[in-house]
C-alpha cells in the first residue's frame, strides 16, 4: 500500500464518516430530492414537465441549491442499510469494540424498518425513497416503494441475520419477497426468462439491474429461511438478465437500449456483477461463472482508468462519481488476486480527490470544477460500505 491507501488511513476514514453520519442520524439530501422543496412542488408539482424541470435544475446545478430552496434533508433507506452493513463490518474489522458498532448497524436496521412505505393495496411490504421523483417514464410520490431499493434494504437485513441470527430481520425479508414476487409488474414473463418492473406501477422500461438483484434476494432468503418455493423465479430473473449480456461483455441500462439515455454505465454494471458473485456464492451455481469474469474485465477496463478514476459511462469519462468509485472498490475488493491493488487504487483516488477529513465525501469530480457537497445516501453511506469491505477483504 501506498502511504495514501494505508490500512489505518482507510479506518480511520471509515471511522470519521460514520460518526459525522450518524450524528446526524443519518439525515441528508439526495440527488434527485429537489421536489422536497415546498417552494419547487408549489411552482412545478402540478405537471410532469415541470417537475422534470426541477428535478434536474436541482441535480445539474453547481452550487448546491437545497438549503436556499427549502429541501428537507431526510433518511434514505438504502443509505441506513449500508451504513448498518459498514457498521458489522468495522465490528469485525476492529473487534476491541465489536459490541458498540454492532449496536450502531442494529440501530440502523431498526430505522430501515421505521422507514418501510405504507402497505396500501400491496401484498408485502417494501421501501421507496422518501422525495417525490418525476423520471422521464415516471412519476413516483414520496415512499413509493421500489424494487432496487428494497433489493438493497434485504442484502442488508440478510446480512444481519445471518450474523445474528436475529428473526426481525429474516420476518421483514419475508414480507419483502411478498412485495417482489406479488406486487411488481412483469414485463417480459416466459417459461424460462422474467423481468420485473421497478415499481408497483404501470410502467414498460425493462431496467437491467431490477431482475437480478431481485434474484439475489431470493435466493438468500431460500437459504435463510429453507423454503425453496420461490427459486424457480430467481432462476427466470437470472436467465433474463443472463442473456441481456452483449458479445461484448457488457449491459445495457434498459431492454431495449433506446428506452434510457444511460448506456453502458458504471456503478449498474457493478450492482449486476455484485449480484451474480452473491448467487454465485449462495447457490453454487456456476454456470455463468465465465461470464462473470468477462463482464468484470469490461467493467476494469471500460469503466476506470487505470490511476482508478470511475468513469461515468463506456464512453463518456466525466464526472467522476464518487457511486463509482465505491462501487469499483466494493467489486475489486473481493478480486485483489486477478486486479492486484487496484481496489486499493480507486480508494486512494477517492481519498486523494474526494474526501473532506472531517468526515464526508464529495459528491462529483466534472472536468473543471468539482462538486464538493455531500448527499449522505449516495457519497457517506457509499463509501462507507466500499472502505468497509476493502478492509474486510484485506485483512490479514
């Protein structure tokens, strides 16, 4: 390691966010949370157009708007699940007070539950995230639960059961899988393929990463719970995914292509790659090991320089996103023998580049300037998880 990437530099990073986070109790703003602004949803909340317009005024701007427009800062339930995963983690990486931290990830857990979306109409219950959000192909109030977000929720919840063994968590996964299998749209549904929509919703954009990180979550839970019923599904989930792959390695953010203006972008192609070493791992299925490895050396050498800097798509460098850089440290992480230090080397560019020592990243490195704010879901809790695994994988 360099002076820069050194173990007790990255702990002692890791320690700082986590405690500049939770002293605020884990609330903060978020990309796309500019209708959280009373003034916005007055002016722009009646129209879809409008909304958009907002919605990307707030996130494309250079200065960071929210506090001038009113936006509430509030909890991100992917956040609290990763900040309570990076929380277990450091018990074990710092064993001298694995007590206290794994209080810190059980508090976390407890406010991911408190922040589950009503039930409504649906069959189970499930997490959105807490700001109205006006997408090209979409609109979604506030809390509307969402299948990405509940994937991460349960991976976390998943993890905590399996260390502790603990029914709360395994009870809320259940009723999560409740939400997938039952309440989601099914927008591509053969005899061996399947692909969910993102929101329980009429909705057509078939989103890549949806139906495998779905898949994931059910396989986990088959293994915690030891009922095998839902697993003909996460097979079909797999498949879809599967063979959405390009002769080139790579994903697309959307079946087709043309339904989203992301191409082959960065941190999706880790959370599918992510999500097939966890099946991988869960069901010790192997068969499609060798695409694994082709799509993580598409992703190596299409998606990072090699000074570790994240581009934002295949072909388009900048900004440089902190997302990621640590989503590129949690997936390098795990293969330090085949990418020698090169996990180590998006933390280091991450540290060098987009760090505040007091204890919180910077959102965005554009090409002249750099976006130094901090939305606590997509910078703090990312990172954390990322520095956390990377000293886990690392360890002696």
């Amino acid at each position: 390691m360099t002076p820069a990437t050194s173990r007790d530099t990255i702990l002692s990073a890791l320690q700082a966010t986590l405690h500049w986070s939770r002293e605020r109790n884990y609330l903060g703003h978020e990309k796309h949370d500019g209708l959280n602004s009373p003034l916005l949803m007055r002016l722009a909340g009646g129209h879809r157009l409008t909304r958009l317009v907002a919605i990307q005024a707030v996130m494309r701007s250079p200065l960071d708007l929210r506090r001038v427009l009113g936006v509430r800062p509030a909890h991100n339930p992917k956040g609290l699940a990763l900040f309570a995963q990076a929380w277990s983690d450091l018990a074990d990486i710092a064993p001298d007070r694995r007590d206290a931290h794994q209080q810190c990830a059980t508090e976390a857990l407890e406010l991911l539950l408190e922040r589950r979306s009503e039930r409504g109409s649906l069959h189970g219950r499930a997490w959105g995230y807490w700001y109205p959000w006006q997408d090209p192909g979409f609109y979604a109030p506030t809390a509307t639960p969402n299948a990405v977000v509940t994937a991460f929720a349960c991976e976390a919840l998943l993890d905590a059961h399996q260390e502790t063994g603990d029914p709360r968590w395994l009870q809320a996964v259940d009723e999560a899988v409740a939400f997938f299998v039952h309440d989601l749209p099914r927008l591509k549904d053969s005899t061996d393929e399947l692909c969910l929509g993102y929101m329980p919703m009429p909705m057509s954009m078939r989103v890549m990463d949806v139906s495998i990180l779905i898949a994931t979550v059910l396989a986990r839970h088959a293994q915690a719970s030891g009922d095998q019923r839902q697993m003909p599904t996460a097979r079909r989930l797999l498949t879809y995914v599967m063979r959405q792959q390009t002769d080139y390695h790579a994903w697309w953010y959307t079946d087709p292509p043309g339904d989203s203006r992301i191409r082959h972008d960065n941190y999706h192609t880790g959370f599918i790659l992510d999500a097939l070493w966890r099946w991988m791992n869960t069901t010790g299925e192997r068969e499609h090991e060798a695409r694994y490895w082709q799509g993580l050396d598409y992703y190596r050498h299409h998606l990072f320089s090699d000074a570790g800097e994240p581009h934002w798509m295949n072909d388009q460098r900048y900004p440089f996103d902190i997302h990621g850089a640590a989503q590129g440290i949690i997936t390098f992480s795990r293969h330090a023998d085949r990418y020698p230090g090169f996990a180590l080397r998006v933390a280091d560019w991450a540290l060098t580049h987009m760090y505040d020592p007091a204890g919180r990243f910077y959102y965005q490195q554009r090409q002249h300037y750099t976006k130094r704010f901090t939305f606590m879901r997509w910078c703090n809790a990312w990172m954390c998880r990322a520095l956390a695994v990377l000293l886990k994988e690392s360890q002696p």
